[in-house]
C-alpha cells in the first residue's frame, strides 16, 4: 500500500527555519513528480510546491518563492520542505502528496504535520 | 491565477438524496485539468474524480464528475452517511496549481 508519513511539524518562532520530511512507501518513489500542500486551521486546501522525479525541476507558489526550498533524496524515498523567513500565514497543516504527471492532480495524500508560526 | 468558485457553500440534504456541487473557474481549465477531493475533519483529502469525470480508484459509482470549460460538477446520485463531508474541486491545468474553498455537505 502507499504511504506518506510527513514529520518536522511543531511550533515555531516568526522569522524562524523548519525542515519537514515526507517518509514514502509502497511504490516507486523515483517514479513520481511529488508535492507540498498545505491547510491553515479551518480554511481551504493551498498547493505550496512540486518537485520533478528527478529533482531537477521545482515549482512553487507566488507566496513562498525565496523562502520555501523542496527537495527529495531518492535513494531514502524521502521529500522535504525547507522553510526559512516563517510567518503567522505559513501556520497550517502541511500535505505531502503524489502526483502521477507533472501537470496532475494528488493520487495519494499524507496524514499531515501541523506547523504553529507564533511568538 | 485561475480561481475556482464553489456553489453552494454549505449543502444541507438527508441519507439516500440526490447531491450536486458545483465549481466555476475564472477563466477556462487546461485540458479539463479538474479534479475533486472528500475531506473528513482531522483527515488528509481523498482524490474522487481526475480529469472532470475520471473516478479515481476505489470510488464508490455513486460518485460522478461531469463539466467542460469553466463549469463543473460533482454528482452523489444517493448519499450515504460517509458521504457528508467537504468537498474541494482543483485545477491542475495551470500553474499556480489552485483549489475551490469548498463545499460543506451537511446532513438535514
């Protein structure tokens, strides 16, 4: 079965840095374009950033670009988010998720790891 | 930025009705690049249809997408009681990649 087990969440300070982590399983990881989508408390979905299967190509939304860096490490079947300059806006629920194609919708979903900006 | 507009916000029905959610885009979708999520409370999202009317696997046949363009829908031809959830359509055609704010489907 596939899995995604996100992990680095936890309360942090405005302007600080949080590095969360994506643990997948159950299929190819290498195989697949993956993604960041995060929800703040009681409001919609947002999709924050795509990395290719490869790494070599990254895309992100308007609000976190020079801020936020996704990566992978193939060879651990493992995603990540780098989070730097954080604010009371970036606070929500932070989603791994698959994506079968580079223009795709989200196949397989994580159970989530909250991140608390706040002094 | 292409945004998405669910109607209606809140849907109040009873176990064994008829469900339709709507979602208008700004501009028309990519190649009908639309997909719908459920989301229970406390839960991750769960992908239900892809490409406007391609249920995902596993999906119960209840469930139904249909729509072109800028108009689009999410049929629950008889609703059972797992079915009362959130509802989010997404575009995925264009980049910044964007959902609706949801449908609230309550029971009556």
């Amino acid at each position: 079965d596939v899995q995604l087990v996100e992990s680095g969440g936890t309360l942090v300070q405005p302007g600080g840095s949080l590095r969360l982590s994506c643990a997948a399983s159950g299929f190819t990881f290498s195989g697949y374009w993956m993604s960041w989508v995060r929800q703040a408390p009681g409001k919609g979905l947002e999709w924050v950033a795509n990395i290719k299967q490869d790494g070599s190509d990254t895309y992100y939304v308007d609000s976190v670009k020079g801020r936020f860096t996704i990566s992978r490490d193939n060879a651990k079947n493992s995603l990540y988010l780098q989070m730097n300059s954080l604010g009371a806006e970036d606070t929500a629920v932070y989603y791994c998720a698959r994506v079968p194609g580079s223009l795709s919708y989200y196949d397989y979903w994580g159970q989530g790891t909250l991140v608390t900006v706040s002094s | 930025e292409v945004v998405l507009t669910h109607s209606p916000a809140t849907l109040s029905l009873s176990p064994g009705e008829r469900a339709t959610l709507s979602c208008r885009a700004s501009q028309s979708v990519r190649n009908n690049y639309l997909a719908w999520y459920q989301q229970n409370p406390g839960q991750a999202p769960r992908l239900l249809i892809y490409g406007a009317s391609s249920r995902a696997t596993g999906i119960p046949d209840r469930f139904s997408g249909s729509g072109s363009g800028t108009d689009f829908t999410l049929t629950i031809s008889r609703l059972e009681p797992e079915d009362f959830a959130v509802y989010y359509c997404h575009q995925y055609g264009t980049s910044p990649f964007t959902f609706g704010q949801g449908t609230r489907l309550e029971i009556k």
